[in-house]
C-alpha cells in the first residue's frame, strides 16, 4: 500500500485506505448483494469469524484505520475481540467510532427498525461509556453518527461542551454527515468552538462519483486541518457492481473505463476516492475477503484528469442520491 497520510490536524498517522465495519457487525444492511455476500450462516459466532477473516486481510494488506459505531450491530466487539487476538497494541493502528444511533434490529434482517438515532447527551455519555469498555485505549476517533442541520446536534450546548471536554481528556472528537445537506452540516461544524478552539477534528462525509454535493465544504474542512474521512465510495455497492445494474446506463462509463485499466469497477471508484487531494483516508466497506482484495487494487491505480473527467458523467443531483439510497433494500 502506497505511503502512510495523517488526519488532518490529529497527528494520527493511517492508511489511505480504511475499513469500515458496517456491513460486518450485523446480519442486515442496504449494501446492495450484501445478504449474498454473507450466505445463509448468520450467528453471531459465523460472523464474528467472518469480520476477523476481513479484518486479517485488511491489516495484512496495511489498513491501518477501521471504522465502527455503536448501531453496527456487534461491529465494536468484533473489532474488539480481533484486536486482542491479532495482539495489536494502542495506537499501531487507528480506531474510529460513532455515537447518536441504537441497534435495534435484534439480528433480525426483517426488523421493522433497524436503528434509532438520539443526539442527546444522555446518549453521548452511555455510548461513549460502552464503546471504552470494548474498545479500551484503541479508541482515538469519537464521532457524531450522522450529525444533519435538523437533528440540531451541533447547537446543542451541552453536549458540544460534553464533547469539548472528551477531546481534552485526549479523544479525537469528529462528526459524520449525511443527507443532502451534508456540505451545510459541516461548514456549522467548523464553527463550533470552545475557548477559541475548534471542537470537531475530522469529518467523515460520502462522497462518490454519484455524490459529489459535499466536495466543497470538505476542501474548506482540509484546508483548516480537520480529517477527512470519505465514506460510502462505491455507493452502497451500486458503483461496485455496475455491470449488473439492469436497464440503469449511468454506470456504463464506470464499467467500460475499468476493463479498458484491466481493474475492478470498484477498484476504480475507490480510486477516484483516494486520489481527492482534501481526503486523508477513504473507507472499504468489504464484506468478504475478496471484495477487501480487490478495494486494495485502488491503492495502485493512477486515476488521471481525462480519466476522472470521463467518470465525472456519474454525478447527480444531491437530492436525487440521497432518494435513491432511501429505497435500497436492508437485505
């Protein structure tokens, strides 16, 4: 794997590449393929030993930065459980994780709800108590799942200095974002200080060759030393697999580009990812070792300004995104 970034203004030294746990710490996500991906055996014991398979891969392949959040089902203990199997000691890799939603699914893919989000402090304080109790002194990125203008998170004054406080303790503060107004959420979250210092060290935003409403606001989080973090690269599997996308032509571009580089589509996209100036790492959301493989492949692919121009036909209208990933199916 190509050279090591830092995170922002952080000091944490990762991997270009991460991984993120969301399709590995429960049996249901809108991963497209995802219950394909998983086969029939779904206890917790099957993935447990199916996360650590992918987690061995990544570090294998010098992931060093991995992704959780209280509501991925078992993602933290997981992780957790590898961490100590593997004998990786605090701080020879970066663990990130969220706070704000709840697990609700009871490892059911035909749950009615899957997660509940709350913002509140009372929240703030539980999770983070529960994500240190799994996580122990591996945990340095603690961040917001999901902040939106509307949750109002952000103008809360109690749990921002609730936050303020975790960073000064030593805790790497951050928000993730999502919606349509994800560029608006982050440029209020630049603003938010505390004694002239500002609270929220990385950003972890989507963005992807359909989704690019954020890249602005995530340049103006570069340029002031704040991390970012890029999720949701391949677009919840829809640019992984765009050959099988049916009828849908926009991703012939996509599909054709790859075969003329001899690479994956999703290689590509992952690509594309990496190569944004303003992004310290960009998160695989593998669910098998051989999709992990195959993401890594982006680490040596030269995306070129002809070539990315060519893919840019990909983009839509943040509104239009954000509807369409409202109807995948949890499967």
């Amino acid at each position: 794997m190509r050279s090591e970034r830092t995170l922002g203004a952080t000091g944490l030294t990762i991997s270009p590449l991460g991984l993120g746990l969301a399709a590995l710490g429960r049996p249901g996500y809108i991963n497209v393929g995802h219950g394909r991906d998983l086969g029939p055996d779904r206890d917790r014991a099957t993935m447990e030993r199916g996360a650590h398979a992918v987690l061995d891969a990544a570090y294998d392949a010098g992931i060093r930065y991995f992704d959780a959040a209280r509501s991925y089902g078992l993602a933290e203990a997981f992780l957790a459980s590898w961490l100590v199997k593997r004998g990786v000691s605090p701080g020879s890799a970066v663990v990130g994780s969220k706070w704000g939603y709840t697990y609700t699914a009871g490892w059911r893919v035909d749950a009615e709800t899957h997660e509940v989000k709350d913002h509140s402090l009372a929240v703030f304080r539980r999770q983070l108590s529960e994500s240190r109790d799994l996580l122990g002194a591996h945990l340095a990125v603690y961040q917001i799942h999901s902040a939106t203008i509307d949750s109002g998170v952000l103008d809360d004054g109690a749990v921002v200095d609730a936050l303020a406080t975790a960073r000064a303790t030593g805790l790497h503060v951050g928000l993730s974002v999502s919606g349509p107004r994800q560029a608006e959420t982050i440029r209020r979250a630049l603003e938010v200080r505390r004694d002239g210092v500002r609270v929220f060290e990385t950003v972890q935003a989507t963005w992807n060759l359909m989704e690019r409403g954020a890249e602005e606001a995530l340049v103006a989080a570069s340029d002031a030393g704040v991390g970012v973090i890029v999720k949701e690269a391949l677009a919840n599997g829809r640019l992984a697999r765009p050959q099988s996308a049916g009828d849908d032509h926009r991703f012939a571009v996509l599909h054709d580009l790859a075969t003329e580089l001899g690479v994956g589509a999703d290689s590509l996209a992952l690509a594309c990812a990496l190569s944004r100036p303003w992004a310290s790492v960009a998160l695989s959301g593998a669910t098998t070792t051989s999709q992990l493989a195959s993401n890594v492949r982006a680490t040596e692919i030269d995306v070129s300004d002809e070539a990315f121009q060519r893919l840019s036909a990909l983009r839509v209208d943040s509104e239009r995104y954000w509807r369409e990933r409202s109807e995948l199916v949890w499967n």
